[in-house]
C-alpha cells in the first residue's frame, strides 16, 4: 500500500467545493481545505505507485477549479 499527501492550489474561491468533491473519490482518506500556498491538502492511498498516479492524474487532477497539483509519498524510514 502506498499513502500521499497530494498538495493542491485552486483557483480563487473554490477551494471548499475542491476539497468536497474529492473527498468524494474512492482511495482518498481525508480532504481539507487549509490556508497558506496551497489551498487543499489530500491524504491517499492506493495499492501501489502505478496506482496512485492513476488515482492522482485520472480522479483528482480533472476535478473543476484545480489549477496545480503536487503529490508527496510517504515514506516509512525505520
């Protein structure tokens, strides 16, 4: 199983119904509208990096008002 943080800027003012609608997809543990230089921050997982580029390119990039995405895997060092 792999996990990441995908890190989103969307346009001005959609940010709520950004992080709502993803929350919505299959694999995507937690979507939450925050502040600072991106506006929501996505936890995933999926079956393997295959998958979460599948997961990342196919589900969240094509949802309406993302403009940039930039996703984090999370490594386990012990």
């Amino acid at each position: 199983m792999v996990q990441a943080y995908v890190l989103i800027q969307t346009d001005s003012g959609r940010a709520s119904e950004v992080a709502t609608a993803i929350g919505n997809i299959g694999g995507v543990d937690s979507s939450e509208a925050v502040t600072g230089p991106y506006d929501v921050i996505v936890a995933c997982q999926a079956a393997d990096v295959d998958a979460l580029g599948h997961l990342v390119v196919t589900q969240i990039q094509p949802v309406p008002g993302i403009v940039r995405t930039l996703t984090c895997p999370v490594i386990r060092l012990s």
